[in-house]
C-alpha cells in the first residue's frame, strides 16, 4: 500500500511556520535518532569497546572527537535537504567533474565503495544470529541468521518513515539504560575506574604500536555519524516533513524565513542525537577500557568469543546472573544497527540507481517497489558475506575505513554546497562556520593520515 502523500513532492498545502522555541523544536525532533539507531551496534559495541580494550584510556579523546566534529558537516549536508527538498543522490548528482554515463562520478565512487560497506553490517547481522544462537543454541546459527534477516526484511519493506522512527527511539532508549546500567555496576565493583584515569584519556595522545593506530582510525571513521550515516540523514528529513514545510524555493523572503527555522530544528535534532550517542559511546569506550584492558588480547575471530569475552565486563562485576542482562542488551544494540541500516541503505541505494539510469526515483510507486525489493535483497548479500567471511569484528573494522572514505566525498560536497551553491540568508552564524570549517580540517587530516599510514 502506497502511502498517502509523498514527501519527495513539495505540496503546497504542507507548508508549516517553524517553531521559535526550544520546546516546539523538540516536538519536531526524530531524523537524528534514526542515525543513532544505526550507529550503535558497529560503532560503539564493538569498535569502541574494542578499541577501549586493546589501547586503554590512551584513545578516548579520538572517540570524543570522532562523535562532535562530523556533526557541522552533517548539519551543512542536511540544509540542502530541506532547502531543495532534493534526495542525497539528486544533490551529488550537481557536483562539477566527471559524468560516467548518466551520473555524477560521486556516485559511482559510494556505489563501488558500498561493496566494502556490505563486510561491515555482515559482520553484525552475522553477531545478531550468533548472540541469538547463544541464547537459545537449540536453534542453529544460520536458522537465527534467516530469521533476523526475514524479520528486518518485513519491517522495512514497507517503506514508511514514522514506524523507522518509533522502532530507532524504542531501541535508543533501551540501549541506553543498557549503558548506563553497565556504568553502574563498573563503578560499583572494584574495578571502579576512577578520574584521573578518564583524565589521561583526553591529553591528545595516541598509542605508539601501528597496528593500534590503524584501530584507531577505523575507530574514528565509524565512530559517531560516518559519512554514509550523513547522506542517509536527508532521507529521514524529507520524510520527516522538514522539506515540504519549508515548501518549494520562490526566492521570497519568506521561503528563506521558513528554511532558517526548519534548519534550526535540525540543529536541535542533530545535536540532541549527538548528546546521545557521544554519552553511549564513551560510556562503551570506558568500560573496554576499565574492565576488558590488560586481560589479555580481545577475540578478533567469530563472533560468539568476542561477544562472551565482552560479556565478562558484566558477569565480573555483578556476577553470572548478568549475563543474560549483557546479551539482551548486546541484541538490542545490534539489531538496531541492522534494522536502522537497513531502511537508509534501501532508499540510498533507490536513489543512486534512479541517479545512474535503472528507474524513476521521484514516481512514488516506481520507489516503493524498489525500496521493497531492496529491503529483502540488501540482508540476503549482507548474510551471504558474513557467512563467506566469518570474522565479524574484522569486518566491522574494514566498514569503518571505508567510511572514512565516504565521509571525505561527504565533505567535499558540503563545503561545495557551502561556498558555491548556498542561499547566503541560511547562514547559521560565524559560530556554526568555525565549527565547520574546523571538523573540515580535522577530517581531512585524518583522511591524509589514513591514505599514508601504509607507507609511513
């Protein structure tokens, strides 16, 4: 069943005055939540958690960094949305270079690097079906396997944006009870990590031995809102409704009124997120760092001894009772990432095809269909790949290179929409350019850093 208005098509009758103040704007938050959605389970469970384990308190500040700085690029990127009311691909599509058939060379290039990107969420569904496999091994892996990928396929092939919405934020406040329950029982035990171990985490230091920094990298790119988490958020903006309240550019003054104040919103909704994920994920970064450093090297192969040595932060603190607590927790984190992935990678997918030629992105029931058939063909490849692979953590690291990558033609875009094809009336202040401009920088750094590492 289609739904009943498509918020690709700027109607008229759907333009709405912005709030004015905090509490309005919370009303209308939602997109940035559908990312944290999607973050989590790679991110935070097992990069940072990893990353915590093997290097210590050493890296926090990289962890930090990695949640605020991406923000202002994502907020740019995201303004486009709103203002043009035009899907991740159709914006990409008018950067200036090389065209390859119908498309934009940016294009070809996320097209070829999402190749990579299928190692990174097969290694958590392939986690998803192990944790389950644990909880009931009655049930073999691979049956669990066919089943998480059935139930995200049913869930997200109906295409509709609010029941994404609800199921992110369910899911975001379960896992962070989960973590902060986990802090908890850290701090209650004799493990107790203490201030000025969490203080040495932030002196801008990095651990010596290459093979970390190398984790540390992958840390940072996967690590808060990644570059493919960026050109899924416009998605969940249109269909929350930002674009088609602000209504169709007429260069009126009043379209621009309306446009700033939708972008406000925004700001509000990608910071609250922000708030979130940082919290969750340096709350997952200390307790690898806390309890899991110096026991030993963490289990980098399949995922059921990796997830029991994790388990051990729980059941070493409170006892064997905590376990099931872990694991319930850890299903919650990961299937959160597959389910949430699932339904950006549908409609980014959807759209680079419309872009290169396949069918027509902007006709509603073109778009359906293929966000259905995307919907149980993506988790088909993604089970096949963990199954041909099989080392989950691996995988999820290798995602989080790429997404390095990803997040500099992300860049790139934003500081092209930026400079040369921006509404100079939306600016949101020399505050917010600062902010801009210094992730710019700082993530271009990193991306040097990882392109010459092999070599230094």
């Amino acid at each position: 069943m289609l739904p009943s208005s498509d918020p690709y098509q700027l109607d008229p009758s759907k333009i709405e005055e912005p709030p004015t103040t905090l509490r309005g704007s919370l009303k209308h938050i939602g997109p940035g939540f559908v990312l944290s959605a999607s973050i989590v389970g790679s991110g935070e469970l097992v990069a940072t958690t990893t990353l915590g384990a093997k290097a210590g308190f050493i890296a926090l500040w990289v962890i930090l960094v990695s949640c605020l700085v991406k923000v202002a690029v994502q907020v740019e990127f995201g303004k486009r949305a709103i203002a043009t009311g035009k899907p991740t691909f159709a914006l990409l599509d008018k950067l200036p270079g090389l065209r390859i058939g119908k498309a934009n060379w940016s294009i070809w290039a996320w097209l070829f690097l999402m190749l990579f990107k299928f190692l990174q969420v097969g290694g958590i569904i392939g986690m998803v079906a192990v944790l389950l496999n644990m909880a009931f091994p009655a049930i073999p892996t691979d049956v669990w396997l066919v089943a998480t990928v059935a139930v995200v396929g049913v869930i997200v092939s109906g295409g509709y944006y609010k029941l994404i919405e609800t199921l992110s934020v369910v899911m975001i406040g379960l896992f962070t009870i989960f973590t902060l329950v986990s802090l908890v029982a850290l701090q209650l035990g004799p493990e107790a990590v203490t201030i000025g171990e969490v203080f040495s985490g932030l002196t801008f230091s990095l651990p010596s031995d290459n093979a970390m920094l190398l984790l540390v990298i992958g840390a940072f790119g996967i690590t808060g809102v990644g570059g493919d988490e960026i050109m899924a958020y416009n998605y969940w903006l249109i269909e929350k409704g930002y674009a088609a309240k602000t209504g169709k550019s007429d260069g009126s003054d009043e379209w621009a009124r309306r446009a700033k104040g939708w972008t406000k919103v925004m700001m509000v909704d990608a910071v609250a997120a922000m708030a979130v994920y940082t919290i969750v994920t340096a709350a997952f970064y200390v307790l690898g760092a806390g309890l899991l450093h110096g026991r030993g090297e963490v289990p980098g192969g399949g995922g059921g001894p990796f997830l029991e040595y994790l388990a051990t932060m729980y059941t070493s603190t409170l006892g064997a009772w905590a376990g099931p607590m872990f694991y319930g927790g850890a299903f919650v984190v990961l299937f959160s990432t597959t389910f949430a992935a699932l339904a950006a990678w549908t409609r980014q997918f959807a759209d680079a095809f419309g872009q290169i030629g396949l069918f027509d992105f902007s006709n509603l029931k073109q778009r359906m269909r293929w966000i259905a058939g995307l919907a149980w063909g993506i988790p088909v490849l993604w089970a096949i790949v963990y199954k041909a692979v099989g080392n989950p953590v691996f995988m999820v690291f290798v995602g989080g290179f790429v997404t390095s990558i990803i997040l500099l033609i992300v860049l790139y875009a934003a500081i092209y929409f930026k400079r040369r094809d921006s509404d100079p009336r939306l600016n949101l202040g020399k505050g917010f350019s600062v902010w801009f401009w210094a992730s710019a920088v700082l993530i271009v750094l990193v991306g040097i850093w990882t392109a010459a590492k092999p070599f230094l």
